[in-house]
C-alpha cells in the first residue's frame, strides 16, 4: 500500500492493520494492470481490502469482481488469518464468508513457494462443504478470484462425473474443494493426499453435523497434518455446544468472530406478511408472481411434495419456473441453478435443505409459501434477497396452518412482522 493510502486508510484499519506473514514471495506483477486502476475512497468505519496490502493479482480480480469494501466477516476474519492464525467464524450465508477465508488462501499461496515435492493429488488447501451446490458454489468462486494467477482450483463432489474429477487429481492442486463422502471414496483409492493440507476450511460445520457427516469429517482431518501444524478456519451459522466442541479438537487458538445477520439490520428488506385462508395461497402465489415487477423469485415451502405441487401449479399458469429439491437429480439440479442465475427462469421452487448455502445474486424477491418451522431458517431464506446494498422484498403467506409459526419468528428476530391482507386484485 502506498503512503498516500495509509495516510486515507481508516483509524479502525491503521490501529489493527496485520503484518503479513511473508516467506518467499512470488511475483507480485499483474501483466498490464495496476491498483491506480483500483481506487476506493477511505470511509470512516469501513475497511478496504487495499488496507491489506493483498498481491497484485488477487486485488486484480477483487476489482474484477467489483469489490470495494470489505463486509464486516471478511473484515474481522482477514485480521486473524492473513497472519497465519486459526478461526471459528459465526456467519450465515450472504455474509461474504466465502471470499474472506478465499481470499486469505489466496493471498498466503501468492506469497509463498509451493512445495518442492508436492505430488498430484496433494492439496495444499482443502475446503470441505456440506452440499455439492455449495461446493461447486465455492469452486466458481474461488476460480473468479483465480482468475490472474497460476494457481490450481479443483473439486470433488458426489452425483458428478467420478472419471472427470478423477482426471483432475492427476494435476498439482492448490485448492481442493470437497464433499465429505466423495473426498473419502477418492482418498480410500489413493487418488488424494491429504498429508500436504497447509489450509482446512470447514464450512457450514452446523449443517455437517445435523447432516450426520461429522464422523467423515473427523476422518478426513485425521489424514490431514495436526491442527498446530496447519492452518483452520472452521464457519458455522449456530455456535451449539456441539459445534464450539468439534471447534476446539480441529483448531489450534483460534479466533472467534461472530458475524449477526438477523432481521433487525437487514434494512435492504422489505418485509411483509400476507394475511391469507390456506385454500387461497395457490391463486394469490400465481397473481403475485404475474405482476412485472417480479425479476428473479425464490418461493420456498415446507416439504418436497408441495415442491412439486407448486412446480406444477406455475408450469400450467404460464410462470417460467424450476424446482430445487433432494428429488431433483443433480445434474438437473445444478442446470436449473445456472438456468436461474442467468434469468433464463423466473421462479425457483425450493425447499429449506435445498436452497441453503446457494448463492445467487439479484434475487428480487422471496415468498415464503408456507412459514418454516425453524425460525432460523426464515433469516436464512430471507437473506436470499437484499444483497450487496441492493434492495429486496420477502413476502409470507401466513394461513391457519403457520399461525403458530409467526409468533415464534417474531420472538426469535425480536420483531413484529406487519401483517396485512393481499392487495385488492391479488385475489
């Protein structure tokens, strides 16, 4: 970072800056580009990733991607880890989790060597994920943020092509990003080594356990080289018992963040509740999702076969839609999300296992068909919109049958949602 910048940078940044782990750097250069092409205002209170003096390469895709300021998790997580130190992170999705620990790895890798006698096969990253839609996610991810070096990204995950991804580990590896059980089928016929892992993210440990992987995970970390010996970064949106438990046996002095998304500051959101018998949902779902206004929709429900049922419902109105759900084979499932992403389909269908941990920007609007019965997850799904400052509606449909459900999502967001009847011609 120039004098200029450190002078503009804020106080927050200047008092708490890390000193970067450095070993043998690599070439910093970014052919044909500089960070005069780069410029973001210093804003009292906010970081910029310029306060990280991150490589030239990395800060060239950060811009690529259009980037500026640092999300609060990416923020706190990046003073602990560009030096070299472990976290167990509290984050929900849409909190710029990915990126924060991507771009730490990103940058260590930039700045050290690869081993001499790394073999194919051998990550020198390992992120191991719950679902494959968010390990693919991941992957996208980390291959945008790549994109202007020489490192090597790659995944291995369940219901793809096995002899394709096996292909893959015959390179040298930097970034490996995994499901538990196919990273164990290829460890088991030697196809990956895992006694090179430098970096071990765990991602969504929450969903892990109540997926009932931990066993797979914790056999996966014993092939990887001890905790002291490596670095952690371990997120979850719940810190339970259990979860701050398998936190301590995986890290080594970690650093804790806790990064609240909830209701209360999700002012991108408008929120609104619908007053409405459960024989009428289906002709006020079909009205709504008429009105032009409506770019990019994710409906949620309840259960796989009212998936399907509102699937059918909006093919036979007229409605561009998809459905995501575990009854969806996954080659389909991850066409429907490229289809979604691209606004080729209006309307995705999904349940709650379904759409966590999907990321998917301009989602204009959120229904919640029927309420969820964890309020959790009502934070979860809302999230889906309102992203990157941009401003998003989450609509309910509370019935007879989510009428219990309301006063406990109002509890656990420690707010009154406003309920109104549908506008006049919805019905």
């Amino acid at each position: 970072m120039s004098e200029s910048e450190q002078t503009t940078a804020p106080a927050q940044a200047q008092d708490r800056k890390p000193k970067r782990r450095r070993r043998k750097p690599r070439r910093r250069q970014s052919s044909g580009w500089d960070l005069r092409q780069f410029q973001v205002p210093a804003v009292a209170g906010k970081w910029r990733f310029h306060d990280f003096d991150l490589p030239l390469p990395l800060m060239r895709a950060i811009h690529a991607l259009g980037f500026e300021y640092c999300t609060p998790i990416q923020a706190e997580a990046l003073i602990h880890t560009l030096l070299g130190g472990d976290v167990v992170g509290k984050a929900q999705t849409g909190t710029g989790k990915t990126a924060a620990f991507l771009i730490s790895i990103l940058a260590y890798f930039l700045e050290e060597d690869a081993p001499n006698a790394q073999k194919p096969g051998a990550p020198r990253a390992l992120i191991v994920a719950p679902t494959r839609e968010l390990a693919l996610q991941i992957e996208k991810d980390a291959k945008a943020l790549a994109r202007f070096t020489s490192l090597n990204v790659a995944s291995v995950v369940g219901g793809m092509d096995y002899q394709k991804q096996r292909d893959n580990l015959g390179k040298n590896l930097d970034i490996l990003v995994a499901t538990p059980g196919r990273l164990l089928d290829f460890h088991e016929k030697r196809d990956i080594d895992l006694t090179q892992v430098e970096v071990l993210v765990l991602d969504e440990a929450d969903r892990m356990l109540s997926m009932g992987f931990i066993p797979d995970v914790k056999r996966i970390i014993r092939h990887t080289p001890k905790k002291e010996e490596r670095q952690t970064f371990l997120f979850s949106a719940t810190f339970t018992e259990d979860i701050l438990e398998l936190a301590s046996q995986w890290t080594h002095n970690p650093a804790h963040v806790e990064i609240e998304v909830t209701v209360e500051n999700a002012a991108d959101i408008d929120q609104r509740v619908y007053l409405v018998g459960d024989e009428d949902k289906q002709r006020l779902l079909v009205n709504l999702l008429k009105q032009e206004s409506f770019d990019r929709v994710m409906v949620f429900g309840n259960r796989r076969d009212l998936v399907r049922k509102l699937d059918d419902l909006l093919r036979k109105a007229g409605v561009s839609v998809a459905m995501l759900s575990g009854d969806v084979p996954q080659s389909q499932r991850i066409k429907t999300l490229e289809s979604f992403r691209e606004g080729e389909i209006q309307v995705l269908v999904a349940t709650d296992v379904a759409g966590r941990g999907i990321h998917i920007e301009d989602v204009s609007h959120v229904v919640n068909y029927t309420l969820p019965e964890d309020p959790e997850d009502y934070v979860h799904r809302i999230g889906r919109t309102g992203r990157a400052g941009a401003k998003g509606v989450s609509i309910s449909f509370v019935g007879e049958e989510d009428a219990f459900s309301l006063p406990e999502i109002e509890r656990y967001i420690n707010d009154k949602l406003p309920c109104e009847h549908p506008p006049e011609g919805l019905l």
